[in-house]
C-alpha cells in the first residue's frame, strides 16, 4: 500500500487566546497542511497553572471555522470521559467538521492532573485496559445500532449513538509501549504515532510494531505510522542552528530530546532530507509543532518551500 506523505499541525493551546488558535487554524486550513492537532490535558503542562484550552471544545470550535483540514488529538487518555459520552460527542464534532474528526488515544501519564479532577489513575497495565475497551465500544457506537458491553473498566447497556459520525473517525494510538500498547493499535487504530521523545528510535519502533501486527494476523501495510515532532525551519542554516539551540533550552527532553541528530530542523531543502530519512522508515504523518511564538511564520515557510517535494 502506497501512501501519500501527510503534515499537521498543531493548534495554540497552552498559554494563547482564542483569537491566537482561531487565527492559527485558518491559516494552516489555508496554506494547505492536511491536519491539526491538540493535546488533550486538564493541566499547561509542565505547569498546573499554564492556562490550556479543553481539547475537544476547541476542535468543535475549530471544525466550525476550517473547510478541509482533519481534527485530531494527540492524545485522549482514558478516565477523562465516560467512553460512551465520548463516542456522542466526537460524532457531534464529526457531524460539524462533515467527516474530518481523528481520534488520538493512549494511556495517559500525568497523575496530577486526573487526581486533580477526580478521575481515576490506576496503574498502566489497567489505563492500557481501558484503553483497549475503550477503543471496542468507541468502533461499536459508531457502528452498530445497539451496544451492550461489559468490561472491567467500560459498560454499556443498550448504548445508541445516533446521529453516526458522517464517516467513522480513524483511531490514532500513540505511545512507544512495544508490548501491549502497540498491541492494541494492532488490533484497533488506523494510525500508530511515535513519541518526540521516541523519534530517534523510530525505525525498530516500526519493526516492533511490525511484529505485533503478525502476532494478531493484521496487515501491517493499512496501519499508518505517524511521527510527533518538533520542526525548526529557517531561511538559512546559521538561522536554523541559532534557532534550534534556543528550541532544545525550551522543550528540553521530551519535544526537544535528540533534535539535533534525529530531528526535522534546517533550511527547507535541509528539512526535505530529514522528512525523508522518517519516510525511508515507513512514516508518512508528521504531526508537527513549528518552532517559534508566532508558528504561522514557519509554518508559511515550510507549506511554500517543503510541501511542494511532497505533493
């Protein structure tokens, strides 16, 4: 199966305005990005009180002003939501957006902030379980008239979700757990994305997931790979470098960790060899985080000058 190379974005979220994300989310829609994207906490990470929008409140407010774009969220823990509740309201979204919603899952990791709001946090291995019956019901809702299911941590008695989402939203997993998580993307999603964090490990991350794909009977080929990155893009190298040193200060070891060596940074045509070297490895989504205050600035310079190599 043949893929075509596909870029998001993502939003303005934690300490912008709305005005800030409206604007943002225009222009990526405008210049020609395939997606946006949203991380789903109730805290301004790293900060409990960095102010942060809701994710899937501003995806509805987002799927109202954008024509073409997907909608996304990197990503949607369990306990956050009832998963039945959930189903209802990614299908209202979806109905808004006329067929653009993807849904990012994955198991969730800052227990402040479920402690916080009185949700839940057991230990993984049951966050992975909810995951995974989460991931049931959330296909079943959207696709079946009636849904009964009993699991230890969802159930549903006779659940309808009506109206149907416009198409049924692809499931996105993120994580770099190469055991049980990307079991469950083998089973469930459409998209597997790979931590920053993990982008230096991309290629045995694929072959990882590659096998868990066997071991369920799944062809590997109809599951994308997706990559979340941080991208720093200037006109010249000696931009680009000054820039990417101010990046590893700031996101220090999660967006920012092994930039140099594995990340997409440079002048375009540099960018266009480093997309490229994630391609060779199987990856063909890129959810991106442009480096800068105002990350339309990049973002004009990748869609004139990267997008082209791609289409």
């Amino acid at each position: 199966m043949t893929r075509p190379v596909r870029f998001g974005v993502t939003l303005p979220q934690i300490k912008r305005t709305w005005a800030e994300a409206r604007a943002a989310a225009l222009e990526f829609d405008r210049l020609g990005f395939d997606s946006v994207w949203v991380c789903d906490h109730l805290y301004g990470v790293p900060l409990p009180n960095l102010p942060i929008f809701e994710a899937w409140s501003e995806l509805a407010a987002v799927a109202a002003i954008t024509e073409r774009v997907e909608l996304g969220t990197l990503v949607t823990p369990p306990f956050f939501r009832n998963p039945a509740v959930f189903a209802k309201q990614v299908a209202t979204i979806d109905h808004v957006a006329n067929g653009r919603v993807i849904v990012g899952l994955g198991g969730g990791w800052l227990a402040a902030e479920f402690e916080a709001y009185g949700c839940p946090f057991p230990p993984l291995g049951a966050r992975l379980r909810a995951l995974d019956e989460t991931c049931t019901v959330l296909k079943r809702l959207w696709t079946e008239e009636r849904v009964t299911f009993e699991g230890k941590h969802v159930v549903v008695r006779d659940a309808v979700c009506e109206p149907k989402p416009v198409r049924r939203p692809p499931i996105l997993i993120g994580g770099g757990g190469e055991r049980v998580l990307m079991g469950i993307a083998a089973r469930h999603a459409d998209i597997w994305n790979n931590l920053a964090v993990f982008q230096g490990d991309l290629g045995a991350k694929v072959e990882a997931l590659r096998r868990r794909c066997g071991e369920v009977g799944r062809d590997f080929a109809s599951l994308e790979v997706s990559q979340q990155c941080l991208v720093v893009i200037a006109e010249t190298e000696d931009g680009a470098r000054a820039a990417l040193e101010r990046a590893g200060r700031i996101y220090g070891g999660h967006m920012g960790a092994g930039l140099e060596a594995h990340g997409i940074w440079g002048t375009p045509a540099q960018v266009i060899e480093r997309i490229r070297r994630h391609t060779a490895l199987g990856c063909t989504l890129f959810v991106m985080e442009f480096f800068g205050r105002d990350t339309r600035e990049p973002a004009r310079l990748f869609a004139e000058r990267v997008l082209p190599a791609f289409r």
